[in-house]
C-alpha cells in the first residue's frame, strides 16, 4: 500500500438518500428564508408604529410649553406593540437558531457540500503517492474514553521501506506465526451495523462510529472515523450527525460535520463491550495504523488487546491494530 492517508478534501454528497436530503434541505431553507422576510416586513413595521407613537406621546403644550402626559389608550398600544415586536424577534430566532428550521446552520453545511463537490481531485502520476501528512488517531478523544490507542506498536516494529511520504511512515513487525492459531466464533459483532446497530442503541451521542463516505477515495478509502454529535428523528428514521474528530490541517477549525443515515454507520464498540475473536482468515475492516482511516484487511492473528492483521495492497506486510478498531465487513 504506498501511502495511506486520510483525505482531507472536505464533504462529500452522500449516497442518493443523502442527495435527496440535501435538495430537500435547500428547499426548506428557501421556504424558511421567505419566511424570515416576512417577519422582517412585520418587524420593520412595528418599529415605525412605535417611533410614531413615541413622537405622539412626546408632545409638548405650545402655550405652557410642558409636556402633554400620554392618555391610558397611547401607553397600552405601546406596550401592546413592544410584546408584538419581541414575539417577531423570537419568532426569527427559533428559524435562524432552532431545530427544525435551524437556517443558520443549514446554510452552513449546505455551502460546505457545495464547496466540495466542486473541488477538483489533483491527480498525479501515482495517485496513491499523495503527500499530506497522516493524522494521528487520538485514543477516544470524543467519546471521552479510556480505551486503549486503536495502534499496538512494539518496540521491535521497523520502518515501512518503500514508503513516499516523509513524517508520516506506517509501522509494521516481522511475525512469527503462534504455535496454536486463534479460531473462535465471532460474538456481537451482527448487531454493529447500519440499522441493526440502531436497533441495538449501539448509535447513542457521543459514540465512535465508522462513516462510510458516498465515494471512494482515490487511494481505496471510504470509511472515516467520527463521532456521533447528535440524533434527529425524521418520520419513522432517524438522522445523523457525525463529526470527524480530526481538526481542519489548515485553518484548525473543528472537525467536518456529516448528516447520514444508519445505513452508513458501523459502531465501534465501548471500552467495556466484550470483544468478538475473529478466526484467521477473516475479512475485516480496520483503521490503518497512524490514521483515522478503515481499509479492508484480512486477518492473520489474535491477541489479547489486538488483531495482527493483513492489508489490501500492503503485499505480505502484517500490522498490530487494537481489537475495537477492527470491525466485521459482512455485507457492508
């Protein structure tokens, strides 16, 4: 496998349920925008009654020049129109800032598609020899757990030899085979996926999740590390909010914001969860070392805390990856 990276090109259009969300979210956006401008007209008419009223309260005698104390009727239709303009502010605020409408927000994430989508890929003679530097997983950074690094790295590992990026160099181990391989039937692992997951209330906020992106990347990739931000009910389904725990290379922003459905996601299990062993042999998907990427991989080996494993590409190269971080790809 000659580089492996995590893509850094931002959002991407998810699969044509997605598409057709992200079309239904630009049509509510519009309504919405067409309501607000109604609610500005309203507000700007409030504001010039209110203005006049003052100006007619504020009347001063011509003959004792002192002023003329407002009647009962002028001070209750002031006060009846300050309630009607707080009304019309509130009402702005819940559809620029609250959820269902939530404009400001859905513009945003509505632009970043659209910047995406238009971004050109820069393909070169190797396209898998890219050079961004790989990001280093942090252990459980959102999920706020102290489960162990997704990377078992021994002491004895050695530098890839055929790498073409500098800094960011996978690391590997020469194996000895066991004397007794592992072979034990996989345990918990069905209820991890797409709706089964759901199901099984594996997709709670908070959780780490694998997302899978509507297109592949073009060195093999597809599924990301994320955490899950928030869950929205749409109908009989839920929504997703996944975010990538990674911050932006360049600006140091914080991590892109995805909106899925179950079918994409896979869970990553808790710290506490029991671990399934998979027997060798077994075709998995698993974050590659140093990165919060998940490639296809076959297993070689287990241990206590991880799977000695085989990646696509990587030839006859074996490399440790800690056991929450290997996940079953059975019709996934």
């Amino acid at each position: 496998m000659a580089a492996r990276n995590r893509p850094r090109a931002g959002v991407t259009k998810d699969d044509s349920a997605d598409a057709h969300e992200e079309r239904n979210m630009w049509n509510q956006i519009v309504a919405d925008v067409k309501k607000l401008k109604q609610i500005n007209a309203k507000a700007a008419e409030i504001s010039t009654q209110i203005v006049d009223l003052e100006a007619a309260m504020a009347r001063v005698d011509p003959e004792t020049g002192k002023a003329i104390r407002p009647t009962m009727q002028q001070i209750d239709d002031l006060a009846q129109l300050y309630r009607e303009g707080l009304r019309v502010a509130e009402e702005e605020q819940k559809i620029l800032n609250e959820e269902p409408n939530d404009v400001i927000k859905n513009v945003g994430i509505l632009q970043a598609l659209r910047q995406a989508s238009e971004i050109e890929p820069r393909n070169s003679q190797n396209p898998k020899s890219r050079n961004p530097k790989r990001q280093k997983l942090d252990t459980d950074g959102a999920a706020d757990s102290p489960g162990p690094s997704p990377i078992s790295v021994s002491t004895t590992n050695k530098l890839k030899t055929h790498s073409v990026r500098s800094g960011s160099v996978p690391l590997v181990k020469d194996f000895k085979e066991p004397k007794e391989p592992v072979v034990k039937i996989e345990e918990g692992s069905e209820g991890s996926k797409g709706p089964a997951g759901e199901k099984a209330g594996k997709f709670v906020v908070g959780a780490e999740v694998a997302y899978k992106q509507a297109k592949m990347k073009e060195d093999g990739s597809q599924w990301i590390l994320c955490n899950i931000k928030s869950i929205t009910d749409v109908g009989n389904k839920k929504r997703y909010e996944v975010q990538d725990p990674e911050p932006d290379s360049e600006s140091g922003a914080p991590g892109q914001i995805y909106k899925t459905s179950a079918a994409a996601l896979l869970a990553i299990p808790s710290p506490e969860t029991p671990l399934p062993d998979y027997h060798i042999g077994k075709h998995v998907l698993a974050c590659y070392p140093e990165t919060t990427t998940f490639y296809r991989a076959e297993v070689t080996g287990m241990r206590k805390d991880v799977c000695r494993l085989r990646f696509e590409d990587d030839q006859n190269q074996e490399m440790e990856v800690g056991r929450r971080y290997v996940l079953d790809f059975s019709n996934k």
